[in-house]
C-alpha cells in the first residue's frame, strides 16, 4: 500500500466518525473500497442492512440503482454515491414508458422487477427482487397469475425453469458483463477443470443452457452432479447469487472453484478463503460503472457531501412498496 493510499484511507475512516457516515460496498467493488467498507455484500444484503443501519450518511459504493434503492428505503439519511455516472447496463435496457406499454398488453399480470432497475421502474412494478430471492418472490405469486419478470432474460429464464411456470413472459434484457459469458466458453472450462466446482450467477449468458445441462442447482447452493447433456462432462455447478457465492466459497470443501461473475468478487473471496484457489470464468468480466468508484472519490464523497441520491417521494413511496414486499418475503 503506499503512502497516498494510507492518508486517504486515514482521512476517510476519521470523516466517516465525523458525519457519523457508514459506507456499504458492493461484492464488485475495487479492492481498496472494499478495504474501507463497513459491510460488503450483494444486492439484497446491502438494502437490508441499508435498512438497519444507525448513521445518518450512507455512502453507496456500488451503482446508482443500489443507491437509489438505499434512499427509498432510507428516506430520513442522506445516501451519496462518489460518482453519478455509476450507471448500469441491464437497468438501462428498460424505461418506465416501455414498462406502461408492456403491462398494458398483460393487464392482469404481476410484474417483478429485479432490484437492476430505477426508481421509476420499481414505482410501477408490484415486486422487487434480487438474484438471491428471484425465484421465492415468484413462487409467492399464485399459479394462475401471469408474471412479468423484468429486465434479465437470463435470470427470467432461470427462474422460469427453477419453478417451471409457464405463464412468466420476459423482458428481453441483459447486463453486458455477464451476458459475455456465454456456454462454449463454461464448456471449455468444465473440460479442463475436471475437478472444480462452478460458481454461476444467473445473470450469465451461459445460465438457460446450464440450466438444461446440468440442472438447476436449486438456487440455493445444492451441489449437482449433472451428467445430462453437456457433452459427457459430469461436474458441480451452482447459481449463485454474490452473497450466495461468497457463503458457498466457505462452506465447500472443494479445493478448486471457477467463479462466473464480475471478478471484484474474487477478492473478497481470496482474502476469507486463503486455502482456496478462485478461478475467474474470464477475466473480461469487469462492470467499468463498479469500478468508478475509487477511493480518491469515496473521500471527496465524505468530504464535500456528495453526490446525493434523493427520490422524489411520490416514486419512492410507490417503490418502497415493491422492496418491502421482498424484504416480507426473504
Ligand atoms: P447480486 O445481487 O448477486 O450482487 O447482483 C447484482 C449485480 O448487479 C450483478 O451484476
Ligand atoms: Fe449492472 Fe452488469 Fe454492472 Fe451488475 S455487472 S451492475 S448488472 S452492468
């Protein structure tokens, strides 16, 4: 570490005590905002514990959906996030116009959304979801319901098959990270790492075919020794969310895991797991808005109170809906 970096992360820790400031930090995030994150999690784990902090500031590191989500749930703290542009490609893949046209043409449906949408979205959405409880929210909804499950098509699909409903239409988006991982390259892993788990969050371009192959590893971690149809390789493939992943990586005793997901994760799980060797499925996998988050801008956050996430009551209100009725659920 050097010098700059120690000052930094001094100033930091002392202006978190002095706005009586916590800073959460997504599974993605850069090593060194990892480093200085009061919790670190995934999707879910962040709103909850958003939920239940004391601090009156909440500086989001991770992407502006997460800390929009943090605010709707928290309207009485000041949420910041160090950099506006965090953005995020599969919540961009739909706007809250195409969401009104699309219920109209389902308007008995339930909409889901996953938690990779805006404000907006959610306002109009009946539940919100992340990839750790997708497929328990869907369940909770009656049979006879139609579903529209919103924005992933990958994690729709996945859903669709973990509970084979049929009445689930899905919204035709994807994240570019994760869509990038696609299945000849898993099968090219699972053919050289004969002896590894796979760890494969069901945002991934691979999640539908994998699903096929090998089963649908019940969501929650469940090891399964699929033979199917995956060119005779027999091997053990989880979906995972990051959370779940990173509960997965120190439960197992497997030596060896190849990780399908944004590689931030990895080092997370190399610091808790020193025994373990991580794999990266593609070392391209990397969310550029994650990793505009630096440290530099987590202190100037701290310092000048920036950049403020603020929802506009009337659409918070409404979202804050659909995030509680999740948050009943789980
Ligand atoms: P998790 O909720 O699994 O952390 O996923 C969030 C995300 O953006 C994945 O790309
Ligand atoms: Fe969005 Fe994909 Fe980045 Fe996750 S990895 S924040 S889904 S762009």
């Amino acid at each position: 570490m050097d010098r700059v970096e120690v000052d930094l992360k001094q100033e930091i820790a002392r202006l978190k005590r002095e706005r009586d400031a916590v800073i959460l930090a997504h599974n993605y995030q850069l090593p060194e905002v990892q480093d200085v994150a009061d919790f670190i999690g995934d999707s879910l784990a962040l709103s909850q514990k958003a939920a239940s902090t004391d601090a009156k500031v909440i500086v989001f590191c991770g992407v502006h959906f997460m800390a929009e989500t943090a605010s709707i749930i928290c309207p009485d703290k000041r949420v910041l996030i160090p950099d506006l542009e965090a953005g995020c490609s599969l919540a961009s893949t739909i706007t809250v116009e195409q969401l009104r046209a699309w219920k109209k043409e389902h308007p008995d449906a339930v909409t889901v959304c996953y938690i990779n949408t805006s404000a907006d979205v959610k306002a109009e959405c009946d539940y919100c979801c992340t990839s750790s409880n997708a497929v328990k929210v869907v369940k909770s909804i009656p049979e006879d319901k139609p579903v529209l499950f919103l924005p992933d098509m990958f994690l729709g699909a996945y859903v669709a098959e973990v509970t084979k409903r049929k009445n689930i239409y899905i919204w035709p988006g994807e994240c570019h990270v994760h869509a990038g991982i696609r299945p000849s390259l898993v099968l090219e892993m699972l053919k050289t790492y004969r002896d590894a788990e796979f760890l494969i969050h069901p945002e991934c371009g691979c999640t539908t075919s994998m699903v096929y192959y090998f089963g649908n590893g019940n969501g929650n971690g469940c090891v399964v020794n699929g033979n199917g149809n995956g060119n005779g390789i027999s091997c053990n493939v989880k979906f995972l969310s990051t959370e779940g992943m990173m509960k997965y990586a120190r439960q197992t005793s497997a030596k060896r895991l190849i990780v399908a997901t944004e590689v931030g994760i990895l080092y997370r799980m190399r610091k808790e797991n020193p025994d373990k060797e991580f794999i990266p499925i593609s070392s391209d996998a990397v969310c550029k808005y994650m990793k505009m988050i630096t440290l530099d801008k987590v202190y100037r956050s701290l310092r000048d109170m920036v950049y403020e996430v603020k929802v506009p009551e009337e659409t918070a209100r409404r979202a804050r809906r659909a995030i509680e009725r999740m948050l009943a659920i789980n």
